[in-house]
C-alpha cells in the first residue's frame, strides 16, 4: 500500500518547522514517529503534500528538569521516557505508561508529541497524562500557550492543538511523597493499544487516608478522561477493599462507550470498572509510608 505523493521536508529546529507549517499552510503535516501518520497516508485517511520532519530535531528531544518540573520534548521516543532515570525515579507512572506502548519496534519511532496529538481513543499516554496533570505546551509562529491535559482532549482524534501549533513539550510535578500508582491495560493482542487502560495515582494523607486520587482512562470512550466520581468518591477516605470497589464501579459514568470488532460497549465498560478497581489497589499497595 502506498500513499498519495508528498514533498518530505526536513526542518532543523522548531523555528524552521514552524516556517514550513505558515508556508504550506493546510497541506503540510508534521511527521515525527510517522507511526500513526503514516499508516493513515497508506489508507488515504489522510493526504498532505508536504511532510515537515521534525524527528531529528535536538531541541525537542529529552528529558529535563526545570524550575521543580520535569519537561519531556514532543519528539522523545517512547522507549526513551520508559528508559530514562528521572522520569523512572520521580515520574513512575509515566514511565510505566510508555513501556506498556506497542512494541519495541513502535517505542523506538514513536513519540510522546505525536500520540498526544494524534489522540487516538486507544493510546495509552493520554490515561497516564491526564492522571499526572500534565500540562501541554504549544508553540507557533506567534508565540507559545499551554494547555492542561484536562483540556487537551476534545474528541475522537482531535485535539486543542490549532493550525500552526506544534507540540513542544510535556511537563509534570514529580510525585508527592506517600504516592503509588499503576498503569494497567487490557490489549488488544495484536497492537498492544488499549482496549481499555486505566492510569491511576494515589496520595495518602499521614493518617492513611487518600489525599489525592487520579484516574485517567483510555480505550472507553471517543477521547481519554478522568472520571471524576471515582476520585471523588475516595477524597477523604481510608482506601480499604469497599471504598475502592465503590468508587471503581463509577468508572464508566456519563460515558458513550466505544464498541468494534474487539469489544463490546458493555464489555469495554465492565472492563473499564475492574481495571479501575484493580489500578487503584495497586496504586496504593505500591506506596511506601
Ligand atoms: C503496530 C503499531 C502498534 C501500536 N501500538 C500502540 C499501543 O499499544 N499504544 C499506543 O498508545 N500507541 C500505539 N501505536 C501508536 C504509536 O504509539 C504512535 O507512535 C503514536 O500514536 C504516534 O506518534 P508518532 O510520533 O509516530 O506520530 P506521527 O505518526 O508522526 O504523527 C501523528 C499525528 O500527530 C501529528 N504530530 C506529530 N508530532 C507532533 C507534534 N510534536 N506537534 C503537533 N502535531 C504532531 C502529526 O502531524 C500527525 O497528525 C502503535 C502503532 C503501530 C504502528
């Protein structure tokens, strides 16, 4: 199968991937990992004429520390945030998310910028960047902005990023102390993508009790979540076997759920309320007090 022809271009820093985006306009795609974009070029889902590779560009690649948080560049593959020291010491979940992607084959192309803005409804980072909080910059030719993880995902491969803007980076707090979490997903066997993925992170208060529950989810619906009534219903709370089983069966609230050849709308939602509670206790029987 091959794509439609396209010129390849290949910028050598943000600043020129940026010029090419303003001067082919609507034509041109950004091509980091390639391994969304261009499976979707061989179906023809997609047909830019001009590609602007920013694979290689140095700046958006890596791991660094900054002003308390820690920054990974849109084009950092994702064996790189699963192997990296920092990233495995203060951000395991994160870490944890990005060796659960694919295989090894897609971990060594493709890249945190690229699944974020892809959003595909069975990626695995968006669970886990939506229970860490990360926060999204974008840049264009006109400045920078960023957006919270909350408002990143808008809908079934779509996502706040406009015209022009490329993804530059993620940042993230490093876990608080007294804080466990677990990614734990049910693959599909012959992807590895979610058919459903539940990224979960717990902080207990000193008496034990949960002061902080986040919850992404991926797989369910048309785009990523965190479902509120779960974390709300632990705030607060001693996090025994009841409490979580509670809290866990509101795991698929006020969600359409997804429903194709690999599982059903009621399957993928009672999948979603058990790996929800599974998550959760693994979470919390991984924090060291
Ligand atoms: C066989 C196979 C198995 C896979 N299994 C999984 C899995 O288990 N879990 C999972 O989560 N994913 C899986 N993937 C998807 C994989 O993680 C992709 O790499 C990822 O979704 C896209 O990243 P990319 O760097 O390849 O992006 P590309 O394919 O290069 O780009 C994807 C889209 O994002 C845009 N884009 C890319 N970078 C940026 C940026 N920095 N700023 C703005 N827009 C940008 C592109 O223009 C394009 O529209 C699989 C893919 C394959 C081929």
């Amino acid at each position: 199968m091959f794509p439609a022809s396209f010129q390849y271009h290949r910028a050598a820093s943000v600043k020129d991937a940026l010029g090419m985006l303003q001067q082919f306009g609507d034509d041109a795609k950004l091509l980091s990992g390639g391994h969304s974009l261009l499976p979707m070029m061989k179906l023809r889902l997609a047909q830019p004429t001009h590609l602007v590779d920013i694979a290689g560009v140095a700046e958006l690649s890596g791991v660094r520390e900054e002003g308390g948080k820690i920054v990974i560049g849109g084009a950092t593959i994702h064996d790189n945030v699963a192997s990296n020291q920092i990233v495995r010491n203060k951000l395991g979940l994160l870490a944890e998310v990005a060796s659960a992607i694919g295989d090894i084959q897609v971990r060594n192309r493709g890249t945190i910028g690229g699944s974020l803005a892809h959003s595909d409804p069975a990626a695995d980072y968006p669970a886990g960047v939506l229970a860490l909080e990360g926060e999204i910059k974008l840049e264009s030719s006109s400045g920078s902005r960023v957006v919270k993880a909350q408002d990143f995902f808008v809908d079934l491969l779509t996502t706040a990023i406009k015209p022009g803007e490329i993804l530059t980076g993620v940042s993230f707090t490093p876990h608080p102390a007294r804080t466990g979490f677990a990614y734990l997903k049910h693959r599909q066997p012959a992807s590895g993508f979610a058919i459903v993925g539940i990224a979960a992170m717990v902080t207990l208060d000193a008496k034990g009790n949960c002061e902080r529950v986040r919850v992404g989810v991926t797989g369910l619906g048309a785009k990523a979540f965190r479902p509120a009534a779960v974390e709300s219903a632990l705030a607060g709370k001693k996090p025994d076997t009841g409490a979580i089983g509670t809290a866990a069966a509101h795991a698929a609230d006020g969600i359409d759920p997804l429903s194709d050849i690999h599982a059903s709308a009621d399957f993928r939602s009672e999948l979603a309320r058990v790996y929800t509670r599974r998550a959760i206790q693994q979470a919390i029987a991984r924090i060291k007090t």
